[in-house]
C-alpha cells in the first residue's frame, strides 16, 4: 500500500515539474481558460420577429420556441414589418426554398394559335367564253384537275371566229393588224394567231388554252354544250401559295410582327410540318371577340401529282418569338394575387423580403420585370407560396399601432403640395362614398398635374411610381368603373402619405381601412386603404350608401 502511494506521489511531482520547466522555456503558449459560451442579447420569434424576451421561451403568437440572437448574428428587426420572412436554416431545408438570380436576357414564347389553310385570294381565275359557239372537246372535265398555264383545255366552234381567222391569213399591212386585235378581243393568244398561217384551212375550231397554272375548282361546262360571250366556263386556282388564317387577341399583339416565322401543323399531314411567315396583321378588330385575322403565306408545291396542302384545312401554328434584352426572373418566382405581383428576394442570413413588382410580358419560362427589383437580386422559386403564407400571417398579427416611421422634414413647397393633393383625393373619396359618378369625374380632373408635382418634390419615395401609373383617370360612365381606377390610386395614395402623417407643416389627415374591398371589386386585395380629412364620420368609397359603415380608422 505505501508502495502505491510513493509511485503516485513521485508521479505527481514529475508532472508538476514537466509543466512548470515547460512554461519557462514557452511563457507564451500558456493562457488561462476562457468560456467560449457566447451570451445571447436576446431571443426573438422566428416566425413574428417582433416576438422578444429578454429569456427562453415560446412565441406568444405561434406557440414555436424563441431563437436566441447573438450580437454578430443579424437580428430582424420588427422596423421591417410583414415583409420581411426570417427563416432558420432547418425551415429552409423543410421548406425547400430555392432561388435563382435576376439577369438580363432574351426572353422568348411560343405563342400557340388555331386557324384554317385558305386560298389566295388573288390566284384565282375564271375562264369565260369570249364568242358565241360549242364546245367540241374538254380536256378536263372535273374538279382537282391539275392545269398548266399555255396548255389546251377546251376546243370550241365558232363560226364568227372561224371568219374572223380566215380574214386574218388573207388580209396583209395595217388591215391585218387591226384583225389581230380583234382576234386578241375573241380569246386567242398572241401565240395563236401568230401560228394562224400554218393552221389548216379546213379546220373548223379553236382551242381554248389555260391563262395560268393552277387547280380546277369548278367546271361548268360539257362537250357539245353551246355557249354564249361572257358564260363562265372553268375557275382555275393557284394553289402554289396557301394562306394560314388564325385570330389574334389583344394580349398576342405584342408578340406579332410582319415577318415572323411560323411552324404550322394540320392532321391531314400528321408527321410533317410547314414552315411560313407572318405577311398581313389586320388592322381592323372585331369588337365582339376583341380579336383580328392574321395572315401567314405558305409554299404548297406539287407532291406525287397532288399539292401537300388542302384548301381549308384546319391547322395549329406555333409562333416563336424572342424580345431584345430585359430584366427577367422565373415565372415561378412571381406571386399574382389580383392587381398585385410580388417576389420574395433573399437578403441573406436566412431573411426574405416581399417585394410588390410590375410586371410585363410573360415567355414561357420567364417574366418581364418592369420595376421592384434590380439585376442580381437573390429570387425564390421554390417555397415562396410557404414565404407568402407566412407574410399573410404576420399581416394579420401585426399589431395595428405598430410605429410608423415619420418624415423628419419637409420643405414649405412639399408641405404645400401635400396638402392639395390630399383635398383633391378626400373629395375623390366622398363623392365614390355618395354614389355621385358626376362629382367624382370632376373631382378627378386635377388629379394628374397634382401627381407630377407631389412626384416631382418627394422623389423616389416608396409608392411614387404606382402612384404616377394609377394617375389616369377620363371620366368614367359607371361607379364599377370609378371604383376600380380609385382603388389602385387610392392604394399608392396610402403608401406615399402615409409616412408623412406626422411631419411637420402636413395638413391634419386620417387613414381608413376596409376589410372586405375584394367583394366590390372583383381583383382587389381584401384590404384597401383610403384618406380623408376634416374627421368626416363614415362613408366607404368601395361600397357607397350600400355600406356606409363598413371601415375602421387605422391610428
């Protein structure tokens, strides 16, 4: 035993004096313990980021556990309201939030359409008699019969012919000439009757030849038939060319350009496909189905003794078009709810912003942006309608007196300028509120020179640009009408005024809110904002005397 206590003692002493010659000959390698626990500043909701405590705990809200937030961590402030989604990295492995970048590139569509094969109109021909006199000998007697330009079709007998040859071979000089004419007047070519001397006297008709070549389309005639000057005879049609004739609406015209290629299919020719190219766009629409006919010219040649292509046939066409370089993000990436688009752009450590986008045409894989984002923007694809959601419930949980941010200043002209204008949108709002369609048209016609200046002085201020494009107001003949106009400029109205309630120098106003605009007005978001001032009790511009009541005031 005290054999074991000496070896443990003698090893103890030996470690002890190992350490501390160590530390002499290395003063610097030795450093006292430090916690590497880093301390939170505090835990936040990472669904309701408004949500804090200073300690653990759960989301009076939503119920999940509060994350904690470290001081080199960003933390998501509630100043960035319903707009900003706040996401952990599990969530967003759940989720399956993908993105793409915003760029710049051609943006291309097939632009599907449906129509019929027709003919030229302008190949057409109708062989009529140009003398008295019996048809001895068709050469074709049916209908689809193929015909070359020059070629014999007919044979007739006509006596006033037959003379009016006979004249010709005996008659020499300015007399025969004259003949000659006449001849050309009965039908014959200048072929024919230059071929007159060598014709025999005995011969009692006159061939009848083909002025182009084409198609029979119909035949009236028969052999030993009599017939008089002027009867028609055969309709011969050029079928080389075929025109595809589909409708375009309004929203294809952008798309449409003389020129353009077009692949065209028909069931007729399953496993083949033509191609042509867009040679008239009318001009004139038909204001029943807001529509008009395009033209594309088709080749149709000769295939086995038979042209390829049937007159009026149905057909599909595929258009390809391509726009010069624009601003595009992934179809899936936008959310379009009524009049409203928005995307949700990753701000990075796990944060999502919604933003409202305009947008303008739509490929067939990507999007148009006209304004709300920049080239390089992070966009979500996959899981924005989860960010969506999320972004409606916080809308709904906000508190409504969370602050709203003032503007610290405003010059005497901006100050003068908002308070006119938010006396030409309160008489906006109350004659929509008493149904008088008369008031509301004269109440808006200063509404487009007050907008240019309020533009001009704030500048790019959140809502500007909306409000700059919802300006336009022409007089309208209903209050569905007048509504819908007002409810879009009434919206940016709110986003551009609102943060200057309490500015100094700004005239005295209120914001109101209804909850129920989307049933007024079909498209609309469920909410929809409106100002008035004077503390005017009741009166819902979306609604009328029907509900007068229906709003609250937002403090």
């Amino acid at each position: 035993m005290k054999t074991l206590i000496t070896i443990l003692l003698t090893a103890a002493i030996a470690t002890t004096g190992t350490w501390i010659y160590k530390s002499r000959m290395n003063p610097g390698t030795i450093a006292p313990h430090v916690s590497t626990e880093r301390k939170p500043l505090f835990y936040q909701s990472p669904m309701h980021p408004w949500i804090k405590s200073d300690k653990p705990g759960r989301c009076t809200i939503c119920g999940m556990e509060l994350t904690p937030i470290y001081e080199e961590k960003k933390s998501f402030d509630s100043k960035g309201g319903d707009s900003i989604i706040p996401l952990t990295q599990n969530q967003i492995q759940v989720m399956h939030v993908q993105t793409v970048v915003a760029k710049t590139q051609l943006l291309t569509k097939t632009l599907k359409v449906a129509g019929t094969i027709d003919d030229d109109q302008h190949r057409h021909r109708i062989i009529s008699a140009y003398v008295d006199g019996r048809i001895d000998k068709l050469y074709y007697n049916h209908v689809g019969a193929e015909v070359v330009e020059g070629e014999p079709i007919a044979v007739i007998y006509s006596p006033n012919l037959l003379q009016a040859e006979r004249e010709y071979r005996l008659l020499n000089g300015e007399v025969k000439e004259n003949t000659g004419l006449r001849l050309q007047q009965m039908g014959l070519t200048t072929g024919q009757i230059s071929e007159l001397s060598s014709k025999s006297p005995g011969a009692l008709n006159s061939q009848i030849l083909a002025p182009q070549t084409g198609t029979v389309v119909e035949h009236e005639v028969y052999e030993g038939q009599y017939v008089t000057t002027g009867q028609k005879l055969f309709e011969i049609a050029d079928f080389s060319i075929m025109w595809f004739m589909f409708p375009a609406y309004e929203q294809d015209m952008p798309w449409i350009e003389v020129g353009q290629a077009v692949t065209i299919t028909t069931p007729s020719k399953p496993n083949k496909t033509f191609v042509g190219k867009v040679a008239f766009i009318d001009p004139n629409f038909d204001e029943t189905t807001r529509s008009t006919k395009i033209r594309v010219e088709l080749a149709n040649p000769l295939v086995d003794g038979k042209r390829e292509l049937l007159h009026r046939l149905y057909a599909d066409g595929a258009v390809e078009v391509k726009t010069p370089v624009i601003l595009t993000v992934p179809r899936a990436a936008v959310i379009q709810t009524g009049a409203q688009a928005v995307v949700y752009v990753d701000q990075g450590d796990g944060a999502y912003n919604q933003k409202a986008v305009k947008i303008g045409r739509r490929g067939d894989l990507f999007v148009e942006i006209l304004s709300g984002i920049s080239e390089g923007d992070l966009v979500v694809t996959n899981g924005n309608l989860l960010l969506d959601g999320q972004a409606e419930l916080n809308r709904s949980f906000m508190p409504d007196a969370a602050p709203v941010m003032a503007e610290a200043t405003l010059t005497e002209p901006q100050q003068k300028v908002i308070g006119e204008f938010t006396k030409i949108v309160d008489a906006m709002a109350a004659t929509l509120a008493a149904d008088d369609l008369a008031a509301f048209n004269k109440a808006t016609e200063p509404v487009m020179m007050k907008t240019a200046e309020l533009a001009d002085l704030l500048g790019q201020r959140a809502g500007i640009q909306e409000l700059k494009d919802a300006r336009h107001f022409h007089g309208f003949d209903d209050l569905a009408k007048a509504r819908k106009a007002f409810y879009k400029f009434s919206m940016a109205v709110s986003t551009v005024l609102q943060p200057m309630r309490t500015a100094a120098g700004v005239p005295e106003f209120q914001l109101w809110e209804c909850p129920m605009v989307d049933q007024a007005i079909p498209g609309a978001a469920k909410k929809g904002r409106w100002i008035q001032i004077g503390g005017r009790p009741g009166g819902n511009p979306f609604f009328g005397v029907a509900m007068p009541d229906c709003g609250k005031e937002i403090k």
